[in-house]
C-alpha cells in the first residue's frame, strides 16, 4: 500500500522489510445524531484509514473526534452509516467481540487498580480463551516491548507504578492479544511533558516494528505532525477541513480554520519532522593531530574554508578550530574537544538548529554509527531541505476523506476490496 | 384521622416535646463537641482518640446505654439529656475535628502572620472555615436523635415516644395502632422540620465565599 | 437508633475526611478483642462475686443467657441476610442506566424512612403481623435496608468511569464489567454498608423485647419492670459488647476483603 511507502518516509527510512500487521478501516457515510433536532455530533464522514498507518484526528474540544474514534470500535453506536474493517461490515456484529479484536488505549491507561501489571494485561487474552502459559509468556514479551522489565513489574499494581509507566502499561494491554487496529484516547494527555515526549518516540518505535492501523485522538497539533502518517484537521460535527500528510497540513493548510490550528511556528513545527539524514552534507578540511597547524592553515587557505576540522584515527572529530586559531596555535589539538556542535544523522533539524545556533562555526558536525564523521550541515543546507519539504514533493496522494454526501463506493467482486469513488470533487 | 382531630393539642404538644428535647439536646452537644475537638485537633494522636471514640460510641446500642444509665440516675428527664447529648456529640466531634484539622495550615500561618493572636485565629478563621462540616454533622446527630429521643421515652415518658408506648401497652386495644402510627409520622415530620431548620441556619452563617 | 444517620452524608464525610478509624492499623483490630474480654472477663466476675437474688439467679443463669444470645444473634443474622439479598441487588439495579432515573426517588423514600424511629417501626410491625420474631425481622430490614442500599450505590457510582469504558473498550460484556471491575472496586465501601447496617441491627434488635422477639433486650425490660439492677446492668453491657463484637468481625472482614492494589 502507498500508506506503508509514506510511513517509512516519514520515520526516519527504517523499518524496511516489516510486514504490516493492520488492516484498513472505512467509515462509510457514518453520522451520530443524538436526539432528533441538534446537529449531529458526527456528520455524513466518510473517511478512509489505511492498513499499518497511524492516523491522527486532531480538532478543537466538541468536534466530534472522540465519538468518531468511540464509532470504531462501537462503544458509541452510529446513527447511521457502516464501519467496514478489512473489508467486513462490522456494524451488526457483536459489539464485545468487535472490541476483544482492537486494542484501546484511554488517557492516563485505565488501568484496573486491584489487578496487578500481569492481569491487566493478561484480560483481553484471558477471555479470548488463551491457556496459562501462552498469557504470561505474552505478557512479559509485551512488558519488553514497552521497556518494562517483567520481573520487576509484572505483579505490581497500577499505584505502584509512575504516570508514565502506566500508560506504557495500558498500551501493552491493548496489544495484547496482537489486534490489528489499535484505538488511542488522548493518550499521552495526562503525563509530564517530557515523560510524555519518551512515550511519543516509544510509540513511533514501537509502530515502526508492529505496523499497526492506529487511530489516535488528539488535541495536541504537535503530538498529531509528530506521531501521524496521517492527520485528519475535524471542525465541530467531525467535518473534515483537512485529511493530509504532517508536511503539508503544516505547509499548506486548506483553509483558515486549520491555519488558525496549526498556529505560528509552523515552518518551525516541519523541523521537527525532518532529519538530518536528509540534509545534503557539505565536505570539510579534515587534518591528523600529527600535522602542523601550519600544514591545517594552507590546506584551508586553498580549499576557501574557514575552519579545519582535526579527526582521529577513528575518524572521529577532536576539535574544529578556526582559521583564526590556527594562526596562534603551535601544534593541533589531540585531546577531544568537548560542546562540539555534533549532531547524530537521526537528529531532527530542530535539533540540529539549536546545535548550530551555540556552534562558533555557525554549522554542525554530522556524526553517523560509532561517531563517524560523516559531514557538515549549516544553516543554508537545512532552509533548503526545509523549502523542499514545504513543496511538499514526491508525497503520495493522501487517502479520501469528506463528508459529501453523494459519494459512492465500489466493492471489486473478485478482490472484496473497497474503492471510493468520489462523485463530487473528491477528497479536500 | 379521628384520631388526630380529636388529639391535636395533645399531640402537637407531644411533638413540641419532642423538638425541643432534642433540640436542646442538640445544641449542648454542639458546644460539648466543639470545645472537645478544639483540645484534640492539633494532635495526630488525639485526633485518632477522639475518631475512636466516635466509632464505639456510635456501636453502642442506645437501648443498652439508657439500660445502663437507669441505676445511677434513676427515670426521667436526666437519663434522656445524658443519652441524647451522648449520641449526638459523636458526630459533631467527628466532623469537628475533621473540618478544624483540613483548614489548610497556610491560612492559618498566614493569619498569625498578620498578627493575629492564637485565640482569634481560632474563631476568626479556623471555626468559621470549619462549620460547615460542623453544621452537617449537627444535621447528622439531630436526624439520629431523634429515633433515640423516642427509645428515651421508656425512661421519661412524655413526648413522641410516649405515644408508642402507650400504644404498646394497648396492646390491640382501640386506638393502640393510630397512637402509634401518628408517633411515627410524627417523629419524621418533626425530623424534616429541624433540619430545615439547621439547613436555613447553614445558609444564613456559611460565609458566601466557602459555599460551593 | 444509634446509626439512625442519614447514611449518604455519613458515607460523605467518611470519604472527605479519608479518616477511618481502622486506617491500616492492624494493631487495633488485634487489640479490641481483648479489650472486649477483658470487660465481659470482669462482669463474669462481678456477677460471681455478688449476692444475688433468686430472681436474678434465675434471670442470670449461664444457660438462659446463652439461649438469648443466640435468639439475638439469629434476629440479627436473619435480618442482615435479608437485607443483603434485597438491597445489593437494589443497589446495582439502580446504578444501571435503564433504571437511573429511579435511583433519586427510591433514594428519596429510603431516607425519609429512616428517619421514622426504630421502636415506632418495631411496634407497628407487631400490630400489623403480630409479636413475635418474624415482625422484629421485618422492622429490622426495613430499617437496615438504607445503609447497604446507599453505599452499594455510592461505591458502585464512585468507580471511576474511564475504567468502565476501558473495560467495555477491550470487548468485556456489560455483565463481565460489573462483575470483574464494578463490584470489585465496590467492595470497600459496600462492605462498609454492611458493618453499618449489622451494628444497626444488633442494636435495634434490643428493642425486639417489646414485642416478645427473644434477645437479650429481655434483660434490660425485666431489670426495670422488676427493679433487678444487676440483671439491668448485665443486660446493657452483654448488648453494647455483642454489637462491638459484631462491629469488630465486620472491620475484619473489611481488612481482609479490601481488593489489593487499592
């Protein structure tokens, strides 16, 4: 699927050869209206979400995202409309074995206070039917999974445990019984911001190893271009005002009401999306400790370079003096520098920003495996990468989101593959 | 109906009884249970005595304790204050400590602060802060009171529990059952009416800023 | 009665305050026993030491007191019992979404009811069905009905709602919610109903003299219709002990059958 190409762009090019585990979803034309004369809370959506990508529904508060989400997996039951999942028409069957294949993830985890770690997790298992063994051997494998040594929590009770850990704790549960959709509330709402920014990176590793359809509701536009391959802009009555990759909901937004959304910074919020590794690197002067500095300074002085920079026989950077320097010095530095502006390859350029912004230089060391030397970058080649992203180029087409009511979907008779085929002007 | 319409006087004057029995009742133990929570509030331990105290004094069945009570002073209307003032100060204290003891301890550091002396502290701020739990565990005792005001008439007599049982001891005679069915009604209308009474209290003397 | 306290505000206060007076201290279940002994060790001793009467002999004979244990105690069992197998399910009953609009009514009656006075209750049941054990037992349910009902339903609405959504979330039935997460997280403060509505009993059991019900209410009548001091004062204290007692098993039972974890 297109979807998986683009997840892989957007985290950083690993996780190649990772098989995709989820399924798709299509909301079909689905409204929930509760009573007979208010707006409906969710209107005629139609809305595609591709196998293995993680999809964000971000909106101001009452715009129907959560009841969207909660229409997945029927704890909300729709008024109208179908939720087709890997090409079964899920809105008749029973609700409580819909939900056992999904896994749900609320704010702050959920968990059962008088259950330990192992029984929380062990639940969804449990009722499947799963013996014994087969739930502790799950249990401590999804424990590792979520960076939680299994014998030092398995049998703890949620109190014991940190904000944190317990949200970890209520992501295992929900991969528990390996569902391939999983359904996230807010999830990261209610820890610190820093606890919550390891649990964000956790996840992306965690999805870039499981390739799971994911769903997560979100108010956080951050956390929505961070985490999305995907990101759905609702406004109230869960209209779509956007359906777009991260780069371009932040480059291009549709309209005012997702520009207002977005907010300021949006140029500075595509940083945090890009990598270093994308950055073309740029050559430097490099010189062995053993040289002269009078050696340093000719080579510089020919290849137009205002600083040399001495490497070890590693090929790891000990200092990156300027010319300047050079000039006073009487023989080149052989002790490693420290606050070298040294940045790794899967730096983000927010990060590499900051680096080169404290850097003399006004540029930072890129440094690949075992601290390799591997470039430079300065300020020129990040705007322009930057630029490049903005173009918002070599993008795949995202999938079809609307509330139009007049569109039609085609099920291929062979396959049972659903295609939508928009009748108006297709997806905005 | 008969029944009432030809009693009236009687019974409101049975139910005036009862009222203000327990009303006064009600009241000492206020002051009783206000001045014991003032000694014991500052202190973990005490605090622990006092909510102690409570809890047995509250499994101690009222019969038991009227029973008891008897042999010392004898019948009438000392052994029901004793007994009534017993039960209701149980609550009050309870919530007295409870309300004293979560003022939060800034309030009243800055209260010192502003030069205040520890005698005012306590009635300026630390009390008016207080009484509305104080006030709910008023409301508590006096509804508790009440049944155990009419089980006190087995020793005094008069009042609403009078009535019951005098009824008892007609056993199957003619109005032996109204008697006991108007003391019953009786004893809950009087109930509702002192604690809308006590409720009126609250929103008259709960300072503005501390209702929610 | 003695816990005659509108139960909704007493279950309030106990949460505000966090306050409970066996609050982890294991020591105090351990010690109150003994205390308990050791007063029910010094009445035997006075009752042995002193010069008692013919009446009071007969009155006070071990075998005789036993019997109106038992008779007490059976009131109170039978009683409780019934209570709980009407006013648990109430409770859950009335917690569930279909029936939530009655929960205020029904809420609204009960405490209204108890505010009506425990021998009022005792007598009329007895004019109604007549003397005896079975309208003492239907007087003590109606009374004790409300403690368990409130905190069932107050335990039940306290469990925190994400968590029931989490649990529906992960596909567990409605039934297996209530069974696996509601009830369990209930537990403390349901029990806490029961120990309130058992001491209630015992307590009000006492009055069953009045109408022939048997218990050790007996003792305290007969004391003072034939002005038998002894016979009064060994009644009292056998009944305040008997209800500790009772009130000391349920705080057991509550420490033992608190879920861990909370």
């Amino acid at each position: 699927m297109s979807s998986q190409a683009s997840a892989e762009g957007q985290q950083n090019g690993q996780g190649a050869g990772q098989e995709v585990t989820g399924v798709p979803i299509l909301l079909d034309g689905v409204t929930k209206q509760y009573g007979s004369k208010s707006a409906p809370a969710v209107d005629h959506l139609t809305l595609e979400i591709p196998a293995g990508s993680t999809v964000m529904f971000v909106g101001p508060s009452g715009c129907g995202k959560t009841t969207t989400m909660k229409m997945i997996n029927r704890l909300i039951e729709p008024t109208e409309g179908s939720i087709v999942i890997d090409g079964e028409d899920v809105t008749t069957m029973n609700g409580d074995e819909l939900r056992r294949r999904m896994g749900y993830v609320i704010q702050a985890g959920g968990l059962f206070p008088h259950m330990t770690v192992a029984a929380n997790i062990g639940m969804v298992p449990k009722m499947l039917g799963w013996d014994k063994q087969r739930i502790a051997s799950r249990v401590d494998e999804l424990l590792e999974l979520v960076s939680l040594d299994p014998g030092q929590y398995r049998d703890r009770y949620p109190k014991q445990l940190s904000g944190g850990q317990q949200q970890r704790v209520g992501v295992a549960r929900a991969l528990a019984a390996d569902p391939p959709v999983l359904l996230m509330d807010e999830p990261f709402g209610a820890v610190d911001p820093i606890t919550r920014q390891r649990l964000q990176e956790e996840m992306i590793s965690i999805q870039q190893e499981l390739k799971k359809t994911i769903v997560i509701v979100t108010h956080d536009i951050d956390e929505a271009v961070k985490l999305g391959d995907w990101v759905v802009v609702f406004d109230e009555g869960a209209h779509i005002q956007q359906y777009d990759s991260p780069e371009r909901i932040l480059s291009d937004p549709a309209n005012d009401f997702v520009a207002d959304f977005v907010g300021r910074g949006a140029g500075l919020k595509t940083l945090g999306l890009a990598r270093v590794h994308e950055v073309p690197r740029m050559e430097a002067v490099v010189v062995t400790p053993e040289q002269t500095p009078a050696e340093a300074l000719r080579q510089a002085e020919e290849s137009g370079h205002g600083h040399v920079l001495v490497l070890d026989k590693q090929q790891r950077p000990i200092a990156w003096p300027s010319v300047e320097q050079l000039r006073r010095a009487e023989k080149l530095p052989h002790i490693h520098e420290e606050n070298l502006p040294v940045v790794g390859t899967g730096a983000t350029l927010e990060d590499a920003l900051d680096t080169m912004l404290v850097s003399r230089a006004g540029a930072a060391l890129v440094v690949g495996a075992r601290g390799r030397f591997e470039g430079v970058v300065d300020l020129d080649t990040v705007m322009e990468t930057l630029r490049d992203r903005r173009a918002g180029e070599n993008q795949p087409k995202a999938p079809v989101g609307t509330n139009d009511e007049d569109i039609t979907l085609e099920r291929s008779p062979e396959t049972g593959e659903i295609t939508i085929v928009p009748s108006g002007g297709g997806a905005r | 109906m008969d029944y009432v319409a030809e009693r009236w006087q009687q019974i409101a004057f049975a139910s005036w009884q009862h009222f203000s029995l327990v009303a006064q009742c009600v009241i000492l133990a206020t002051v009783i249970a206000v001045a014991l929570a003032m000694v014991c509030y500052r202190s973990e331990r005490l605090r622990e005595f006092a909510n102690g105290l409570t809890a047995v004094g509250l499994t101690i069945p009222s019969f038991a304790l009227i029973g008891l009570l008897i042999t010392p002073l004898g019948f009438g209307v000392l052994p029901a204050v004793v007994v009534l003032t017993f039960y209701a100060i149980l609550p009050i204290l309870r919530n007295a400590v409870v309300g004293l003891s979560s003022v939060p301890s800034a309030l009243v550091e800055s209260a010192r602060g502003i030069g205040m002396s520890r005698t005012a502290t306590f009635f300026r701020v630390e009390l008016p802060m207080a009484w509305p739990v104080i006030l709910t565990g008023m409301r508590i005792s006096s509804q508790m009171v009440m049944g155990v005001a009419a089980i006190a008439a087995y020793v005094l007599g008069p009042g609403l529990g009078g009535l019951i049982f005098s009824g008892l001891s007609r056993q199957g005679g003619a109005n032996a059952l109204a008697s006991v069915v108007t003391a019953v009604i009786g004893v809950i209308v009087v109930a509702m009416i002192l604690d809308a009474i006590l409720a009126l209290i609250g929103r008259l003397t709960i300072s503005r800023g501390l209702r929610v | 009665m003695t816990t005659t306290a509108n139960a909704e505000s007493t279950a309030e206060t106990t949460n505000r305050s966090g306050l409970r007076v066996d609050r982890g201290s294991l020591r105090s279940l351990i010690l109150y026993p003994v205390i308990l002994l050791a007063i029910l060790g010094l009445l035997i001793l006075w009752l042995l030491t002193a010069d008692l009467t013919n009446t009071e002999r007969v009155t006070l004979a071990p075998g005789e007191l036993w019997t109106m244990t038992k008779q007490h105690l059976w009131l109170t069992l039978v009683a409780t019992v019934i209570v709980l197998v009407v006013a648990i399910p109430l409770g859950v009953l009335l917690t569930r979404k279909p029936f939530r609009p009655f929960k205020g009514f029904i809420s609204g009656v009960a405490n209204f009811g108890q505010a009506a006075p425990a021998v009022g209750l005792i007598v009329l049941f007895a004019t109604w069905i007549g003397y005896g054990p079975t309208a003492a037992i239907a007087a003590l349910v109606v009374y004790a009905v409300l403690p368990v009902l409130a905190n069932t339903m107050a335990g039940l609405d306290a469990v925190d709602k994400s968590l029931i959504e989490a649990g529906r979330g992960m596909g567990m039935s409605a039934w297996a919610v209530l069974w696996r997460i509601e009830l369990p997280l209930a537990v403390p403060l349901m029990l806490a109903g029961v120990r309130t509505a058992l001491v209630l009993v015992v307590g009000t059991a006492t009055l069953g003299t009045f109408i022939n019900a048997g218990g050790l209410g007996l003792l305290i009548t007969t004391g003072v219709n034939l002005d038998l001091s002894r016979v009064l004062i060994t009644g009292s204290i056998l009944v305040a002990l008997l209800a500790l007692t009772v009130d000391w098993v349920g705080r057991v039972v509550e420490h033992i059958a608190r879920p861990r974890g909370l």
